[in-house]
C-alpha cells in the first residue's frame, strides 16, 4: 500500500513539473541553436582571416578578402602579434579597438592571432536581441592560436586585459531616439550578454574578448510629444513681389534725384540773376544818389523858359609884349 502511494505521488509530481520542464528545454534549444550558428561564422571568418596572413609581417594588419556572397557586408581581418610584445606594449589602433599592455593569455602561446570582425547588417541575426535595438554593428575580437596558419576550426584562447579595458570606439553611431538611453552590450564566448554604460558617446569597454556593440532598449522608449498645431502662415507679399517693389523704389529714387536736382540748378539760375539785378539796380541807386548831392546849377532866364546855366570863367586877355624881356 506504502510503494503505491509513493508510485502515485510521484506520477502527480511529474505531471505537476512537466510544463515547466517542456518551456526550459525550448528556450533553451532556441538560444543553442543561435548560438551554434554565431559559432560556426566564427570558425568560417577565422579560415578567412588566415587566408589573408600570407607571409604576414608581425604587426602589421591584414584585411580578408573574396568572402562568399552569403557573407557580403561583413569585414574581417587578421593581425599576427608575439605574446610577449602585446603583454608589454599592447596594440594602440586595431580598427575601433584599442588594447591596452598587460593582455595575457591563460595558456601560453609564442605567436597569436587578433581575428577582427564586423558583422554588418548582419548582427542581429548572428546576436539577436529581443527589445532592443542596434545603433552600431557588431564588433568583434577573437584571438587564435597563430603558430600554424593553416589550421581551421581553431578554438578560442582565453586572454584578460590585467592593467586596463579594451576600449571599442564605434565609428558611426545612430541617433539615440528621444528619451532613450544608450547602452554597451558584451557578448561573451559562451553567447551570454552584458550591458554597461557608454562613455564618450561612442565607446565601450571590456576586459576580455568577445562581440560589441552599442543598443537601447525599445520597450522603455517613451510616446513622443504630440506636434503642435502649425499655425496658418502670414499673407504677405511673394518673393517675386518684393523684389518689384524694391526695383520700383530705386527707380523712384534715381527719378527723385535728378528731379531734385535740376530744380535746385534753375533755383541757383534764379538766385543768381535776382543777385545781378540787384547789384545793377543798386548801383544806379548810387548814381542817382550822387547825382543829387552834386552843385546846384543856376537857373537862367531865356524868354520865358528857365533853363540851368553854368558860371563863365572867362580867360582875360593878355598882350605878347608883356612877357617879353
């Protein structure tokens, strides 16, 4: 009686668990298979990127080439370091990422290799996101064993940044919608992401390898303002309007002006006889002024008629023998 209480209970038990059972193993197997696919374009950008270390000088960086057209607008590229030179020098500009001295890798390797990636128009479908929103590409930096340049489906190494974060600095960053914010979002190599603030508008950071990039959350966006009423636009007078009556008011001031002037020529005209006149006028005033001040002259009777007759100085006669000696 006990063994089969206890087979009843346990069949409750299972019933009870077995929904929750069957929403864990397919979230779980949706996230695995995402997972698996990002995996798998790591290893295919990993051949490409070796391809392109031919003869490779160390530092210098190499861009892979002749993708397969399923690929287009992803850039990767390779760069070859010595260990040792990286954990004493760091590398200052691998594309956006900056990586500071002090990387060391949990297993040694003489020579690594820094696999860059750019997912493009591709990240989310390669790190999909729920209720977020990509305002940059996916940027990745993976490191590789770099002794042998022709192996493929090389695994990961681990490496951390001991004296200061790789700094990612994006270059083209979309707008943050109104009321948005901003954030950095690390996927680690287990596909887990991490968010953490973004400095500087366009920069993230991290202490280890990985995918980045730089996303806001689309569910916490706020409801826009609502636009206002555009008020009804002032009449006035058309451009093309305006512009006649400028020309109209320069006409009629060069009009004005020569108007202007030629009145106040025949004005200076006027002024300029009056004064003559004047000036003659005066001085026949003069004349008949001295005129009158002048001697008197006698009146004289003729006949009837008095006329004005002048004093007679006559010259007495001499005789030419009183002079002679």
């Amino acid at each position: 009686m006990e063994l089969l209480t206890s087979l009843v209970i346990m069949l409750v038990l299972v019933r009870c668990f077995e929904p929750l059972t069957g929403v864990r193993a397919q979230s779980t197997t949706t996230s695995s298979a995402t997972r698996e696919e990002a995996k798998a374009l790591d290893a295919l950008l990993q051949q490409y990127a070796y391809r392109a270390l031919a003869n490779p000088k160390t530092g210098t960086i190499y861009n892979a080439t002749h993708l397969p057209s399923n690929l287009s607008g992803i850039e990767v590229a390779a760069l070859r370091l010595r260990s040792g030179s990286l954990r004493r020098k760091g590398f200052s500009q691998y594309n956006e990422f900056e990586i500071p001295k002090g990387l060391i890798g949990r297993t040694y390797v003489e020579r690594l290799v820094l696999v860059y990636q750019n997912l493009g128009d591709k990240s989310s479908r390669y790190y999909p996101l729920t209720n977020y929103t990509y305002l940059t590409p996916v940027l990745g930096l993976l490191a590789y064993d770099g002794s042998n340049l022709s192996a493929s489906n090389l695994s990961e190494l681990e490496i951390d940044a001991s004296d200061g974060p790789i700094l990612v600095k994006f270059r083209a960053v979309k707008s943050v919608p109104y009321g948005a914010v901003a954030k950095c979002v690390w996927f680690d190599l287990q596909g887990s992401s991490n968010f953490s603030d973004v400095t500087g508008g366009n920069t993230c950071s991290s202490f280890q390898q990985g995918h980045f990039s730089i996303v806001v959350n689309s569910t916490a966006l706020p409801a826009p303002p609502s636009p206002t009423p555009a008020s009804p636009p002032k009449k006035g007078p058309s451009s093309a309007h305006g512009k006649g009556e400028k020309e109209n008011k320069k006409v009629w001031i060069i009009v004005g002006s020569v108007v202007g002037g030629l009145v106040l020529l025949v004005l200076l005209s006027l002024l300029v006889l009056w004064m003559r006149k004047y000036k003659q006028k005066k001085k026949m005033q003069q004349m008949e002024r001295a005129a009158e001040l002048g001697e008197p002259l006698q009146m004289a009777s003729i006949g009837d008629t008095k006329a004005p007759a002048a004093r007679v100085t006559r010259t007495q006669p001499t005789l030419e023998h009183e002079y002679a000696p």
